[in-house]
C-alpha cells in the first residue's frame, strides 16, 4: 500500500499542494496526466529523491516521509532504465543486494531467479551498450526487484520502445505481478497500457487525483 496525505511537495517553481492518494496493496494503479502535470514529481516524493514540505508518505504501514530512498522498501524503474554503463546484467540484478550487504550465495541465488522470471539467462555476462531497449527495461525491472521491495514504482518505463516491445515488456509486468502480489503505481501517457496492466486508473489534473483516466 502506498498513501500519500496532503502531500506538498516542490519541484523548482512548479509544486503540488495538499495532494493524497491511495494505492491499495497488491495493485497496479496507473497514473497518467498531461505531460508537466506532476506525475514524476509525485513519483520521486514516493521514492525519496524528492523531498517534501508538508503531509506524509506511508509505505506499507511505515511512515516513511523523512526516512532515506534506501530504507523506504520502494523499487524504481526509470523511463530511460539508467543503468551504469560499466556493470554487467548480473551485477545490476545484484547492485541493490551487495549495498544490503547479502551474503554471496543467497546473492546469487536471488539473480538467478530474476534472471529466469525476466528472460536474463543468456544476458547476464553483457554491458548495457550491448542490449537492445526492451532488454534494458527487464534488467532495470530485475534490479528494482532484487531486494525484494514493498512497493514498484514505474516511470514511464515503456515510452521509449516499439510496439512488440512493449507488448513482450507488458508479458513480464504482468507474470511478475503474479508471481510476487507486488504493489505498483504506475506512471504511463499510454491508454493502451495502462488498460493492459492496471486494475485502477487514476488522472492527476490541476494539482488533484481524479479517479478515472477519461
């Protein structure tokens, strides 16, 4: 469960005030918006990386409004998949776990598994120049995923591929939801998508939620 509680938070001259929401545990909520409306913004509050001026955040049944992006329990997965450009696959399915000091071996065990789920096996010795976009999306996702967090945030992780891309992307977004019961909120411009994925749809208008995407 994510909730956001008359939530103000600044992003240079532009802010959202008074702003709460409620994403309920083990769904897909979809976020859209016109693009400038504040999704990312709201998304970074959630994470931490962006802090805020008043309200809280709640994770779970944390609060973790003043507590650091690393002790929230919330994975990220960028628009452009940020990934370091000197790691390899498996060392960015294992950067979030050798941070949280995990022995090798059960290290190493929770690769492998995202590995498999992600379709990783025969990339886990390549560097990110050598991936195509939807692969680097799925590495991305593996490492938002590693250590096993509350709550997956998306930013637009899709924007940026094809059509059978996306659609093989949605395939994975979707087995994992199944597999882990994880709850995500999700920032998407694409209807389609959201439609595919999300069992919620929320619009963020004029600083306000509105509770359909219409």
């Amino acid at each position: 469960m994510i909730a956001l509680e008359q939530v103000t938070v600044h992003a240079g001259a532009f802010v959202l005030r008074d702003l709460s929401l409620v994403v309920p545990a083990g769904s897909h909520t979809a976020l859209m918006g016109r693009t400038g409306a504040g999704k990312t913004t709201l998304l970074e509050a959630v994470c931490g990386l962006r802090p805020v001026s008043a309200g809280r955040i709640v994770v779970g049944s944390r609060d973790v409004t003043r507590e650091s992006p690393a002790a929230r329990g919330v994975g990220l997965v960028p628009q452009d998949g940020a990934l370091f450009q000197h790691l390899t696959v498996r060392e960015h399915l294992a950067f979030s776990l050798v941070v949280r000091h995990w022995d090798r071996d059960r290290a190493g065990a929770r690769v492998d598994e995202l590995a498999a789920w992600l379709r990783l096996g025969p990339l886990l010795d390549r560097r990110p120049a050598g991936l195509s976009g939807g692969e680097v999306q799925r590495v991305a996702l593996g490492r938002a995923l590693a250590f096993h967090p509350d709550v997956l945030c998306l930013d637009e992780p899709l924007s940026a591929l094809d059509d059978d891309t996306r659609d093989e992307v949605c395939d994975v977004l979707a087995d994992i939801r199944r597999r882990t019961g994880i709850t995500v909120l999700h920032v998407t411009h694409n209807r389609r998508e959201a439609d595919r994925l999300a069992d919620r749809i929320l619009r963020l208008h004029d600083g306000r939620i509105e509770s359909n995407g219409d």
